[in-house]
C-alpha cells in the first residue's frame, strides 16, 4: 500500500468515526454533556498532540464540573495550561 493510500485511509477513518460518534458541539447544545465530552475525548484519542483540542475539552471538564478529569487532560499541555490546573483545583 502506497503512503498516499495509507493518508487517505487514515483520513477517512477519521471522518467516519468522527460521523459515528456525533458531533460534540451539537450534542453539548442538545444538553448530551456525558456523549458530547465522550465524543471530544475520543477525537482527543485520535488527535492526542492537538493542543486546541485538548483545552477545549479540559474547558468542557470543567463546566460539567469534571475536576479531576479536566486535571488529566490538561497535564500534557504544560506551563500554557496553566491557569486551567488553577480553576479546576479552585
């Protein structure tokens, strides 16, 4: 398999899972808290070096007051995440 079919595939993958597991925005709208951040964290198993990614669900975390979960992701981000560490343990 060429490298350029193993892209494609990826992609496509990608987009099929991401179709199958809903779109969080529109879920989190809908008051789906639980299935929306699921949906982010897998995207977030998918894309694990996708630092937007990672700070929008840490800030979704921490509104469905998921402290200790927000903790966890965040921990990858570094010093940039900073004030995040600081409101989910205040």
């Amino acid at each position: 398999m060429t490298r350029a079919a193993v892209v494609w595939l990826a992609c496509v993958l990608r987009f099929a899972a991401q179709d199958a597991q809903g779109d969080p925005e529109q879920l989190w709208a809908a008051g789906e808290r639980e299935a929306a951040l699921a949906a982010w964290e897998q995207q977030l198993a998918l894309r694990p070096s996708d630092g937007a990614l990672r700070r929008e669900l840490v800030s979704r975390q921490m509104e469905a007051q998921r402290w200790e979960a927000a903790l966890r992701t965040a921990a990858p981000l570094g010093p940039e995440a900073d004030g995040l560490r600081g409101s989910a343990l205040f």
